[in-house]
C-alpha cells in the first residue's frame, strides 16, 4: 500500500530534499510549494499538521516541487506574485516584482502627494507592476507602460485586465521612448536592466537561469539601457517633473554622474532600499 503522507511529514521530508540540493531556506520553500498546493496560507499547514494528503492533492505536489528543485522561481510556478496592494500574474516572460521596486513605487508617490491630474511613463513596463501600482494608488489620470517585447506586453495587459480593471493605464511597444515620442509626462519611472554582464555568473539560478535575460542585463558595467534612459528624460517630462529610476547596487555615482551631465536636472537624490542599499536615483527637471 502506498503510504499517505501528513501535511507535516511532506514539509519535513521535503525541506530535507531542497537542503540536499543545496537551496537556501529549504523548510520555507517546503511549506511555500505545499500551501500553494492545497490553497492554504503557511500557518494553515501547521494548523492542519497531521491531516493525511489525498491522492489527488500528491499528485499535484509532486510536478510542484519537480520544478523547483530544477530552480523554477517559486512565483512562476504559482503564477502569481504579490506587488504592493496587487496581485500579478507572472510567468517567464516577465521578470518577478521585487521589494525594491516596491520602494521605487513609493518614492513616486511620495512625490506626487499633494498633486492631482498626475500622468506618468513606465519605461520597460514588464508585467505592469509599477504602471499599476501607480494608477490605483495614486493621482495619476493616465499611466503608459512601454516595452520592447511584445511577450510582456501581454502579460501587462492581462494583469490590467484582471488585477485593476479601471486604473486608467495603457500598454504600448516600443524601447525607451520610441512609444510616446512627442508626449510629455509629469513623472518617468523605470525599473530598466541594470545587471552588468560580468556579474551574470554570481546570480541565484532562479534569476539567472529563469527569468528573462533582455530584463536583466545591460552591458559590461550595466549602465547600457540607463545611459539612454537618462539622456532621453527630459525631453519627455514636463517642467519640474520626476525621473525616477531603479539601480544596482554600487551604481548610484555614476548614475547621479549620467543626470548631472545633461545638465537639465536639479540635484538628483539616491534612496536606500530596506536592506540599506543605494537603490533608487530621482531627480527633478529644472524649471
């Protein structure tokens, strides 16, 4: 007879998997893989400690965790990721929204409190996590997101459709600011590729080996898609409006160095993230 397995006997022996593998927390993917199984928060598992797992409940665990010990994020195999007040699908063809970019989000909000009949650009919009974030919570009349690949368009789109279905925001194609030329907008935002090429070995295989390369890497130094970003800026931001814009770690000086040489920025600002690292750049268009 096949063994019936408790909730808690599955977390055990597979966090005791992944630690073989050599994963980092091996318990909280362990309880993370189940709960998504059986659509329960963490806590429920330990609530439910010694239920014994139907056939049918293994049989969707075991592909589960199949993926994951191949280092699929655990986002994707879910299909969902959490991003401020949101719910987001997500799959491969976006990169997964991160707690930093969350920041990003406030610092333009941050910005924006006071004001009203806001429009902002999300350049590289990717599953819409920023462009979305920006419409339901704050006084923005109209958001663009664009990208370059038609791929997470879609998925933008889709999020739109499903996770905010009134927010006043429209998906374009397009890289950089070929989507929007001629138009102005208060804020500009971007969360762009800023990982350089030479640090691509030193990444997590979930980020290195899943999650889309055209959205992480730019060039040797990671400064390729920045440069244009910034010197493209002003030219589309209303007088006195906000670049915002997420960065690498040990970036924030050659970026403050990319804003200052246009020459059209007041002093820009760096923000720390919450694990106190120089994460975000904003600067004001003079004027």
């Amino acid at each position: 007879m096949e063994k019936r397995w408790t909730v808690m006997e599955l977390v055990g022996w597979t966090a005791n998997y992944l630690g073989e593998k050599g994963f980092h927390n091996p318990r909280l993917n362990a309880e993370l893989l189940l709960a998504g199984t059986l659509g329960l928060k963490r806590l429920d598992l330990y609530l439910q400690h010694d239920r014994p797992l139907r056939p049918d409940e293994m049989a969707q665990f075991k592909p589960r965790l199949l993926r994951r010990a191949k280092r699929e994020p655990l986002q994707y195999i879910d299909g969902t990721a959490a991003f401020r007040d949101l719910v987001l699908r997500v799959d491969a063809r976006v990169l997964i929204p991160r707690p930093e970019t969350e920041r990003l989000v406030q610092a333009v909000l941050d910005w924006a409190e006071g004001r009203d009949g806001l429009t902002a650009l999300d350049v590289g919009t990717g599953s819409g996590a920023i462009a979305l974030a920006l419409a339901t919570e704050g006084p923005f009349a109209n958001v663009v997101g664009v990208d370059v690949s038609a791929d997470a368009l879609e998925v933008a789109r889709g999020n739109a459709r499903e996770a905010a279905p009134d927010a006043a925001v429209e998906f374009r194609p397009g890289s950089l600011y070929q989507g929007v030329a001629g138009e102005r907008f208060h804020v500009v935002v971007s969360n762009p590729p800023y990982v350089g090429e030479n640090e691509r070995a030193a990444l997590d295989p979930e980020v290195r080996d899943w999650e889309p390369a055209g959205a992480l890497f730019a060039g040797a130094g990671g400064l390729d898609v920045i440069r244009p970003l910034v010197n493209g800026a002003a030219a589309h931001l209303e007088p006195g409006g906000l670049l915002a814009m997420e960065i690498g770690v040990g970036q924030a000086d050659a970026v403050r160095a990319l804003v200052r040489a246009t020459g059209a920025f007041a002093e820009p600002r760096v923000i720390a993230d919450l694990a106190g690292r120089d994460r975000i750049v904003t600067a004001e268009l003079r004027g």
